[in-house]
C-alpha cells in the first residue's frame, strides 16, 4: 500500500462569500480507516506542520432508500 498521497488544498470562491479550503481524502486512506460520507471529523492542530484528524462519531443515515418501482406499474 502507498504510504504518502500527496494533495493540493483547492480554494472555493463564491460571489459574496469568504473563500473556502477543501482537503479531499485519496480513496485508498479512507478505505484504510473506514472513513465514510457523514463521518463527523475534527482538525486538532499539532503545530504549524502538522494537524492531527480525529473522528467525532459516525451519523446513522437521516434518510431511507426508496423502493424503485417497475417501470411498467405507474399508477396513471
């Protein structure tokens, strides 16, 4: 497994609005720590180098699945 994935912080700029900073996780390290979409997460600042991520706790889904219908048996 690949020990270092290098990034670029990507800057967001809207009309009207502060920019913003997005780190995005390489696939393969949030498969490695069961990192998941809703995972509540917190930066933790070692020093000016180093930043430390902890997980807060996972969101059970807010949502169900819908039941996808046949095509065919639309009610009219």
């Amino acid at each position: 497994m690949q020990t270092t994935y290098p990034l670029k912080i990507q800057a967001i700029r809207s009309r009207g609005k502060q920019p913003r900073l997005y780190v995005t996780f390489p696939l393969a390290i949030a498969a490695a720590i069961g990192l998941k979409p809703g995972d509540r997460v917190q930066w933790e600042l070692l020093d000016r180098s180093e930043l430390h991520l902890v997980r807060i706790q996972s969101l059970p889904p807010t949502t169900q699945r819908r039941v996808r219908k046949k095509a065919g048996a639309r009610p009219l």
